[in-house]
C-alpha cells in the first residue's frame, strides 16, 4: 500500500508538467490563427435572404433557420455559422411541412462580403423551390358513443371544413379539429375526447391521409343546482343564471358561463363549480315540468350542479385626489355597501369637493328582475357651485327604475329638485321642481385602453308641471353623441356633438343646474368652463334654453403610450337665435395609461371677445375610460 502510494506521488510533477505544455501549444496555436485570420476575433455579421418563396412561407421559413436564431449570441463564430449555414437547408424544408410542402428544394450559398470595413461581413442566401403541396386523398373521421346517433353531431361532423382533395395545411387542419370537437362539446358531450388522430403522408406520392377517431361518451344535460353559501337568497341567486338553466346542455361553455354571471355580481369573491357526474339521474316529470323542460328521453342523464360561493368584502372605501380643469384641484370620497341584506341591496355615497363645485350624494339601490340591468334606485344629492357667473345650493331627490331595453341602459326616474341660484347680478331666486323623466345610453366602443373605432349616444328628456308640485312649467331635451373612425393604421377620427332645446313658462325661475352652457374640456376648447352663452346686461352669462356645439379632432398614436392631437371645435348655448357661433382649435397629447387615457390639451380661440375670455389659450386636463 505504502508503495503504491509513493508511485502516485512521483507521477503528479510528471502529470502537471505535460498539462503545462498542452496548454502552452494550444495557446501559441490559437495567437498564430488570429494574427493570420485578424476577422475570426470580430464576431460575424450575417445578411439573410431567402428567395423563391414569400408571405407566411418566408415569415416561417426565417423563424426556423437555426443560423438567425444565434445571430445575436455572445459566442457566435465563423466556425459556429458555417455549421448553421449547413443546417440551413434541412431548417427551411421543416418549416415548409406544417403548409404541406413535402417535395421542397433548397440550395444556398454563403460568401464573405469584401471590403475594408466588411472583412466579416457574410452573406447568407437560399433560393427555395417549395414543389406541389401535399393533397389528402382520404379522411376518416369516426366517433363513437351517444353521438353517433345524434343528428345535431351528426351535422357537425358533415359540415368537417376539410375534405378529400384539398391541400394539406397542418395548422388549418389543427384548428378544424380543435373546433370539432368544441362544438360537439356545446351539445352535452362534456367528456368528448379524441381517442386517436394520425396524419400520414406520403412525400414520394405527396399524398396525406388523415384520421380522427372520437369518444363522444355520455349525453350530457344540466341537473339540479345546488348552492353552498349563505350570503344571498337562493332565488336571487338564480336571477343571475336565467339564461343558462336546468335542462341545457352540459358544456364548458356553459359552465364558464355560468361561472361567469355569477362573479360579476359583484357579491361573489369565488365562484367553483363542480358537475356531479357519478349522480347523473333521469329528472322526474314533476321536475321536467317545474324546470320547463320538454325532452321526451326518458334515459337523458342531468348532471347535479354544484356550486360553492364565497362572499367578496362588504366594504369598499376609495379616497382620490386629482385636478380638473373645469373645476380645478379637488378631493373625492367613496363608499360602497356592497350588500346590505339578502336580498342583494346595496348602497353607494360618493363625495367630490373642489373651490367651485362640489357635491355629495348618496344611493340605495334594490336589484329586481334581470339583477344584472334591472334595478330601483333612490339617489338623494346635495350639490354646490361658486363660480365668476354663477352662485347655487341644489338638492335633489331622484328615485326611479333601471333597466336595459335592446342594449341600450335605460332610466325612468321622477326627480325632486330644490334649488336657491343667483345667475349674474340677478336676484336670488328659489325653485322647486317635481320633474319625470327617460334616460338612454349606449356605448359600442371597442375594448381597448385606445379604441380607434365605436360610437356612444345619450339622450335625456325631462319634465314639470305647475299641477304637480312644480314653481313652472319646462320641458326639455338633452342629445349628445360620440363617433370614433379608424384612420390609417395608427390614428383615429373623433366626431363629437350635443344639442340642447328647452321651454319653460319663467327662465328666471328655471334652474341654473338645468340651464345650457357651452365652453370648456368636453365642449368648446379655447374657452373656459360655461364662458359661452347669453348674458345679463354686465356681461355675466347666465345660461341658456337652447345649445349646439360639435367638435373634430385628429388622434395619431406616435408610440405604444403616447398619442399626439389637434382639434377643432365650435358652438354656443343661446335662448331664441343663435347669433354668434364661437371656435376654438388646439394640440394636445394623450397618455395611454393603464386606467385609461390621460389627455393634456391647449386650446385657442378663434374669435376675440373680451367679454367672454380674456386668456389667449387655455390649458385643459383630465382623464377618459371607454372600456
């Protein structure tokens, strides 16, 4: 033992010795390559180009050339882009496949560009000859269970958008099954799966055949639902998911559905839904005909649909501070009672407080009917404004019915209003109004933080009678409406308008707070908040019964968050003629924020009156939402 070690000992200083000298010849091999090759110590710069083919062909064919994946590596070597320049040629016959192109022919060069400041500069070139595309010459398409007998699958599997004859395309084909399979699905075939599928091809031929082999299962209807939770009435629960009910198809669809109708109510923190499918049983007919469902098969399985809830927070409190230009730096309250019982009613107090106008007001709130559009509202506010024209202290009562007619969200409300206002330099004045009155609204923008097209309208009309509570008589009409256009790939086109008709039996008594004004952020840009309009004998605008304004404005999208403007607006508010229109037109930038879009705008007017606008540009700033 004592020898053996001893023999180790002396062969190390031999052992070190020889790994020395390795490293040594190495070292001076590798200086004498770089000082007769300088370009192997610079790392190559490749130029690419594949001729012969374009579109989706080339976008693929340069995703799987392994030689452009590594251009940026840090090791990247003419060694290294020789070796990949040699795969070349088998990269772009494999990104050819998945469009059915079998019987491609590539050829390639590679040559060093000459030059003094291009000594390791290449060029990578590929000529591609993609040949016939494969054709299927046959399809089997084969499922097995309830749903071979099924005339609804049935067509499903007859309407298969691939046939015998067509080029194969993989990814089409993919997507056809894929789709198959989602729609027999939507049937009630819940458990539906593919038990095989094959797409054999024949590249000497250039011929595909295809193979699809389903396991539909069990027929599938929705059971009884069954609600663990004690958080609302069960059958104010059930007004969530009237569209979806005991009978219908059991699909994923129809669960997520369900699933989702539930969260958005707002009173839900989770929503896990769980098909009993070992329970499935025939309903009874007392049941068939309580649930209103007419299927003579006796043997249908309805699966129990269990659902677990759990309650979101009662509670949400949201304090804000921010400035607008309109009523300059304010501060803002809210607070939601999301659920006061259980019968789902909630209430809602929200506060906004600022130099010139401020308010608070609060909402009681009882879901009927649809819970998700239907409701009774009772919304009492107390509201006040303080500005160079105007001085008012309003209370209004509103109480009415909400409800979604053909998309458009609806209001039907009666509306108590009291309110003490000094318009100008005329006397203080106290109106009491009991109003009736309809509101709709629309919005069709699509959902982007920054849609480039859509269009929303709202309209309002209201009134009063002296025999019913009322100092006067008034009727009026409210229209205003938005259209945005794309423009090119990255602008869009804003067409805004409102007009405004009123009649009243005494304007002096006609509220301020339903008096017509035009000027400021979302009406005529150039001109302050409520500047236009008729006017007292010193000047002071007063508001009036009718007003029209309309705007156009340009939006062009320089950046992913930012968004450069111009504008053009024009209008005025008046009594019985519109003498005078007022313009204005400006720039801006917007910020496409994750809340929404952040606008700054510079407005200028494009008429000189002293009597309604001192400043020769005004500044506006604020922030919209059009999810």
């Amino acid at each position: 033992m004592q020898l053996f070690l001893l023999k180790k000992l002396h062969s190390y200083p031999i052992l070190l010795a020889m790994t020395i000298i390795y490293f040594a010849i190495g070292l001076i091999n590798n200086t004498s390559y770089a000082a007769d090759n300088p370009s192997s110590s610079a790392t190559p710069e490749v130029i690419i180009t594949i001729n012969g083919i374009d579109g989706d062909l080339k976008t693929n064919a340069l995703a799987y050339l392994e030689l452009k994946k590594n251009l940026k590596h840090p090791h990247f070597s003419d060694v290294w882009l020789k070796k990949l320049h040699d795969k070349a040629e088998e990269n772009i016959r494999a990104a050819l496949e998945p469009f059915g192109y079998y019987q491609v022919r590539v050829s390639g060069t590679l040559e060093q560009q000459q030059g003094k400041n291009t000594s390791n500069t290449w060029l990578a070139n590929y000529t591609v000859v993609p040949g016939p595309a494969v054709k299927i010459i046959d399809l089997k398409l084969i499922i097995q269970g309830t749903a071979e007998n099924d005339p609804e699958a049935i067509k499903i599997i007859s309407n298969f958008p691939i046939r015998p004859g067509d080029t194969l395309h993989h990814g089409k084909y993919e997507a056809a099954k894929e789709k198959l399979i989602a729609d027999i699905g939507r049937l009630g075939y819940a458990q539906i799966k593919a038990q095989k599928t094959k797409v054999t091809v024949d590249p000497e031929n250039n011929t595909a055949k295809l193979y699809i082999h389903l396991e539909g299962g069990s027929k599938f209807y929705l059971g009884r639902f069954s609600f663990n939770q004690d958080i609302l009435h069960e059958d104010f629960i059930k007004g969530y998911i009237k569209d979806i009910n005991t009978g219908d198809p059991l699909s994923q669809e129809n669960l997520l559905s369900l699933q989702d109708s539930l969260l958005s109510s707002g009173y839900f923190s989770s929503v896990e839904i769980r098909p009993q499918y070992n329970q499935s049983t025939p309903l009874s007919k007392s049941e068939k005909q309580e649930a209103g469902i007419e299927h003579n098969t006796q043997n249908n399985k309805y699966v129990p649909i269990d659902i677990t809830l759990k309650p979101a927070k009662r509670h949400k409190l949201t304090l804000g501070a921010g400035y607008d230009t309109e009523i300059e730096a304010n501060v803002s309250f809210r607070w939601q009672h999301r659920r006061l019982n259980h019968s789902g009613h909630n209430t809602d107090i929200y506060s906004k407080l600022s130099s010139k106008k401020s308010f608070i007001k609060g909402a009681y709130w009882i879901p009927v009917g649809n819970p998700h559009t239907d409701k009774i509202g009772i919304i009492p506010k107390f509201e006040t404004e303080d500005t160079d024209n105007t001085d008012r202290d309003t209370f209004d009562l509103e109480t009415g019915y909400w409800f979604s007619w053909k998309d458009w969200d609806s209001a039907l409300f009666t509306e108590y209003k009291y309110e003490k206002f000094i318009s100008g330099d005329e006397p203080e004045t106290r109106t009491e109004l009991l109003s009736l009155g309809l509101r709709m609204e629309k919005v069709q923008f699509e959902k982007a933080l920054f849609p480039r097209k859509g269009w929303a309208l709202y309209g309002e009309v209201r009134t009063a009678n002296t025999g019913f509570l009322s100092d006067i008589d008034y009727i009026s009409l409210y229209l205003k409406s938005r259209l945005l256009l794309p423009v090119t790939d990255r602008g869009r086109l804003i067409l805004r308008s409102e007009v405004g008709m009123a009649e009243t039996s005494d304007f002096d008594q006609y509220p301020s707070s339903l008096r017509f004004y035009a000027g400021g952020d979302h009406s005529v840009r150039g001109y302050k908040w409520k500047a236009l309009g008729p006017k007292d004998d010193n000047g002071n605008v007063i508001g009036g019964r009718n007003l029209i304004t309309g705007s156009i404005e340009y939006n062009h999208q320089v950046s992913e968050r930012w968004v450069v403007a111009g504008f053009l607006d024009a209008g005025n508010a008046y009594n019985d003629k519109l003498d005078k229109i007022y313009s204005g037109a400006g720039f801006g930038t917007r910020w496409i924020a994750p809340f929404g879009l952040v606008r700054a705008d510079m407005g200028f007017p494009l008429q000189s009156d002293d009597e309604i606008s001192e400043d020769s540009v005004v500044f506006y700033f604020g922030f919209e939402v059009t999810l």
